[in-house]
C-alpha cells in the first residue's frame, strides 16, 4: 500500500505530464484486449471512450482541478491520485492498471 505522506503534490504541468503518460500506456493497454473483447476506443488526451461489444461504455477522463484521473463504468466510478509514482483508487486503494484488469477481465 501507500502511506499518506507519499503523496506528491503535482502541479498542472506536471499534472498533464504523468496524465498524457499513462493514458499512452492505457491505449497500448487496449489494444492488447481490443480483440478479445471487441473493443473500440477513442482518446483526444483528455478522456478516453471505451466501447465494449457496443453496449458497455467506460470513461477515463483527467480531472485538472482536483489533479485526479476518474474512470467511470456502468456500475461505479473510481477516482485515482498519483502516489509512490503511480495511480492509486482513492476508494479501494488499487493501482489504475489493477482496476483495469478486474473490469475487463472480470466483467465482460
């Protein structure tokens, strides 16, 4: 886990830095899964639209003011900050690639 005081205040350049990184990362992410699991996305840098076999939609946008990325689902949404240079659910504690796992693995 993390500890509170591991957390790094990001300023908004920094912010768009590690967030324009890892959504980079989470695109080569999908395409490993985009056959599987017939998925179709798109991403402008700000937010990326994933559409699952046409039905399910998933949306991981950058939150600038709060310095968070959020990931929205039909179910729930997951609200992640950078700590210990990576993306941690402020709800369940989880890195942003575990949560990924667990919702296209898990549920569709």
């Amino acid at each position: 886990m993390f500890k509170k005081n591991k957390i790094k205040k990001l300023n908004t350049t920094n912010f768009h830095k590690l967030t324009n990184k890892i959504f980079i990362k989470i695109e080569k992410y999908l395409d490993n899964f985009s056959e599987q699991l017939d998925i179709d996305y798109e991403s402008n840098f700000q937010i990326i639209k994933i559409n699952i076999k046409l039905k399910n939609e998933i949306i991981i946008s950058k939150q600038e003011f709060l310095k968070q990325i959020w990931i929205a689902t039909k179910d729930q949404g997951y609200y992640f900050e950078y700590i210990n240079n990576q993306w941690f659910c402020k709800r369940n504690k989880c890195e942003i690639f575990q949560l990924l796992n667990n919702i296209f693995i898990k549920k569709y």
